[in-house]
C-alpha cells in the first residue's frame, strides 16, 4: 500500500488537473508524478521492515524506478539523490554495502539511459523495461543477504517460498503500476479530446446558428411530428409581422399547422402534410394574410444513410417581388402604348399641319366676320399640336447632348422673358445666385424648358404682386435650382400625383408639363422634389449631379 500510494495522489490530481491546468503557478502531470513517487517513497521507508531477520521488505524502489523512467534528467537525479539518502537514514541493516543493494544504485545508468527509449515506446515496451531493471535489483536484494546467511539448503522450504512470492509480486506490482499510470494517462487525453470535440462542435453550432440567423431567408426546424424545434432571427420577425406579441418561447414547442392555419387554402394544409408524411420535399406559393410567400420544405437526416429525422421549413416573402414584377409588366405595357402613341401622334400632326394650311387659304377668300372662327379653329389646332409636342417629348426616351456649361447664364438669359411675364401679371422676379455654384454638364435648351415651365407654373399660381423667387445652392454632392413662389399652395392630396401624365388641377392645362420637366431632370441624372403649404407657397427644388470636370473647371476658373 505504501508502494502504490503515488498512484491514489497521482490519479487524484488528474481529476484536479482541469482545474489548475491553466494556472502557471500549479505542476504538470509529470512534475507531479516525481513529487508523488517521492512521497511514496517517504512512506515505504517509514514502515519498512525485514522478512525473517534477512530479507529488507522495501518497495520503495519501485516508485523510484518508475519516477525516474517518466522524469527528465534533472528531476530524475534529484529524485533518485533523494532515494539514497532516504535509505541512507532509513535503510536496515546500515552500511554502504546494504545502501548500494536496496537503492539498486548500480542501475542508474542502465536507467537513466533507457529514459528516452521508454518515454517515446509503447505500454508493453515500457512494463518490459521496468521489469528489466526491476526484476535484477529485488533479486540481489533478496538473494544476497540469503548468502550470507544459512545455507539455502538449510533455508525452510515456506520461507523460500515467500521470498519468491516476495520478488514474484513486486515484479507484478511495477509492471501493474505502469499500466496504471499510462491508463490514467490516455483516460485524461481522450477526456481532452472529447472537452476539445464537444467545445468545437458547440462553437460550430454557434456559428451555425449565427449564418442562419444573418441569411436573409426565414427558416425553421420541425420534428417528426410536425412541432418547432428552432428557428432563426429572420422567422420570428416574420411572426411578428401578423402577431407583434409573439415571442419565441411561444413558437418553439408548437405544430406548425396552428401557427399558419389563419386564412390558408386547407388544400394547401393537406399537400404539405401529405408531404411531411412521406418524406418528401414540399414547394409551392401561396396568400398568408395579404402577402405572398412561398414556402419550401424538405425532410432532415438524422445520419448518412439514417432515417430521416424532423424537416426544415424555409420560408421567403415575395410580396415585394410580385409588386415589382406587377408594376414592371405594367411599365413595359405602358412602353409600348407609349411608343404607338408616339408614332400616332407623329402621323397626326402631318394631316393637322395640311388642315391649318388650308384654313389659312381659306380665311383669305372667305368673308371678313368668318375671320373669327378662322382664329379660334387655328388656335386650336396649335394647341393640339403643341400637347403632341410636349407628349412626344415625354415618350421619347432620347440621350440629352450635354455641353460644360454654368447653370447663371442659362437663367440670366431667360430673366428678360421671365421679367416679362411677371410685370404683365403685376408680379416680381428675384434671384439669389450662388457665387460658388460649379460648371454642370447640361442641355441648355432642355434646361431652358424645364425653369419655363416650372417659372410659369409659378406665376400662374400667385395673384398680383407675387413674388417669384429663383435660387440657386450647393447641397454636399448636388448643385440645387429653387423655385419658389408665393402662390396658394398644393393640397398634400394632390403632391403625388403632381408628375402623373395628364393629371392637372387647370381648366386649360395638359397635365404633361410637370412631367416633362421631371423626364428632363432624370435625363441630366438628377431629379425634383415638392415642398408646399396651403396659402404659403410652393417651392419645386431641381438638383443636378456636380461632376469632377466641371468642378475642376469651375476651379480654374475662379484662379
């Protein structure tokens, strides 16, 4: 018991080790193994004895063995100095003879040789090697002191005997030892192995978990028996979207038919049934509560070649997606109406062009009182044919030639006309220019249009003594045209329809200017936006792309 006591100690600190493994201030196992064997090895000496006043009954030289074969060099002079002087102040009879018999000194060499050979073979090399040093050093130890006493022949059979048992089991007992140790050992690897195993297959998981819940597509797992086992982020907020109340805890456990039952064909409910009866994978698109989802679901295997065990449920909303495919077929039916419409429209004006030519040769010859009915006809047809030059503006999706150029002197040489319509009107015209405003690539004829359009939209809009206000600005990136009046304001139920082809709120108006003029600002990659306040006024803001050529130079310019 004193023998193996090292490997209680040792066995008990590799249950400790998981522990203190971490914590530089705690030995190794093998450290830790050395301080064992010489604790045993206190201990075998304390209560040493002799087998019939000859034989010294000590096993301490097996955990010394056994220490020195699993140390590295120094420990293992330090543990078998150790030895000698334990059996020095312990060993009996005492004398240097007896000291070099019971430490088995003459073997170190052959011990400490065999070190690297028995740390890197296998168990069976390692209990051979033990045994090859151990069974020598007991049998000197047992059959020396026999010399030197009575003869052997003289020796009773029973004490022979029990010296042999004696040699027999501390053979045994080291051998067994090293089994114990190396066990000990591989029982301790594979725990890290599988700690290392199930830490890598948690972060897995985890990461796993992670993916799904990032992935952009609602997914859910269900059990053979059709009730939720998981989901990710992306299917509890679709939940959430026809149930804001509901919580995770109140899905996972649940059948899925009673959480998508509401407003569902039931033949729907049956085929997807059907399918997760006979494992077999499900798709189709159907209206869940005003939406469009379609839904796709295919049976989990357990193992390779196992049965299967639950199914996953991958769910993805389309409602956007059929809006988008609805409003594009609708464009792509309006594109074509659009291009008919434009070529009609271009036939029409050749035979309107040939009937007000007429009438002109008619007005000549026909009596003076038909001289106004002649101008009302005529005014008529020049006002179909200017709606048929604004709509044929409007379908045309033409490439603006642009040209470098500073948006001022566009305004400035529209500011005479534009003072001119003002003061028939009795109104005003201010401007307020940007001294620093870039050159921009734009179509002056196009943009001429656009500020006339909108600039008479305004003055039609306010009474006498209204003030137009033209601004410019840069807005980070965008260089922004203001214009602003002091009119009455658009009602905010009539906003979005502003840019509508042919809605209007006038009496005489075509419904196509505002329109064009957003097909212009599209055309120079920029866009419109409307602020207005009932009896305040209305304020259209163009804003057009500052390009990196004609910010440079408007640069060089100014140097």
């Amino acid at each position: 018991m004193s023998a193996c006591s090292f490997l209680f100690i040792f066995q008990w600190w590799l249950n400790q080790s998981h522990m203190v493994r971490k914590n530089g201030k705690f030995p190794d196992d093998q450290s830790f193994l050395i301080l064992s064997c010489a604790l045993s090895i206190v201990c075998c000496m304390v209560l040493s004895t002799t087998l019939f006043d000859a034989v010294y009954l000590n096993l301490a030289i097996i955990p010394a063995y056994i220490g020195i074969l699993y140390a590295s060099f120094r420990p293992g002079i330090s543990l078998a100095v150790f030895f000698v002087l334990c059996t020095v102040l312990f060993s009996e009879p005492p004398g240097f003879s007896n000291l070099v018999l019971n430490t088995g000194v003459l073997m170190y060499p052959l011990l400490f040789g065999m070190v690297k050979s028995f740390k890197n073979g296998e168990l069976m090399d390692k209990i051979s090697m033990l045994c090859g040093v151990l069974f020598p050093s007991m049998l000197f130890i047992v059959l020396v002191p026999t010399m030197y006493g009575p003869s052997p022949y003289d020796t009773n059979p029973q004490e022979m005997f029990l010296v042999a048992l004696y040699l027999f089991i501390a053979v045994i007992l080291g051998g067994s030892f090293i089994y114990f140790i190396e066990t000990a050992w591989d029982r301790v690897q594979i725990q890290e192995q599988l700690k290392g195993i199930s830490e890598k297959f948690e972060w897995q998981s985890e990461r796993l978990q992670q993916i799904t819940n990032v992935v952009p597509v609602s997914i859910m797992s269900l059990d053979d028996e059709g009730y939720v086992t998981e989901l990710n982020e992306y299917m509890l907020d679709l939940f959430r979207q026809h149930d804001p109340q509901i919580t995770r805890e109140a899905i996972v456990g649940q059948k899925a038919e009673r959480l998508i039952r509401k407003d569902i064909d039931g033949q729907i409910i049956k085929r997807m049934a059907d399918s997760a009866i006979h494992k077999q994978r499900y798709n189709e698109k159907f209206l869940y509560d005003s939406r469009t989802y379609h839904v796709f679901s295919a049976p989990l295997q357990q193992e390779l070649g196992g049965s299967p065990g639950g199914r996953v449920l991958v769910v993805q909303d389309l409602t956007e997606e059929e809006k988008f495919r609805s409003e594009l077929d609708n464009v792509e039916r309006l594109t074509l109406v659009g291009q008919m419409a434009a070529g009609i429209t271009h036939e029409i004006r050749n035979p309107m062009a040939v009937v007000r030519g007429f009438l002109q040769l008619m007005r000549e010859k026909s009596p003076g009182e038909m001289d106004s009915y002649y101008q009302i006809v005529m005014e008529e047809l020049d006002r179909a044919n200017g709606i048929i030059n604004d709509f044929l503006s409007l379908a045309q999706s033409r490439v603006s030639n642009k040209e470098t150029i500073q948006l001022h002197h566009i305004i400035e040489e529209l500011s005479p006309l534009l003072w001119a319509d003002a003061n028939l009107r009795g109104q005003s015209v201010e401007l307020r220019l940007c001294p620093s405003l870039p050159l921009l690539q734009l179509n002056p004829r196009e943009i001429k249009q656009l500020i006339l359009n909108l600039a008479r939209n305004g003055m039609e809009a306010m009474e006498p003594k209204g003030v137009l206000l033209l601004e410019t600005r840069i807005n980070e990136d965008k260089a922004e045209l203001i214009i602003r009046d002091t009119g009455s304001g658009i009602p905010q139920s009539q906003l979005d329809n502003l840019f509508v082809p042919f809605f209007t709120t006038k009496s005489q108006g075509t419904g196509l200017g505002l329109p064009l003029c957003l097909s212009i600002a599209e055309r120079h990659n920029g866009g419109i936006t409307v602020e207005s306040q009932e009896g305040e006024g209305t304020a259209f803001t163009v804003s057009f792309p500052c390009g990196q050529e004609g910010g440079e130079e408007a640069a060089a310019a100014k140097e």
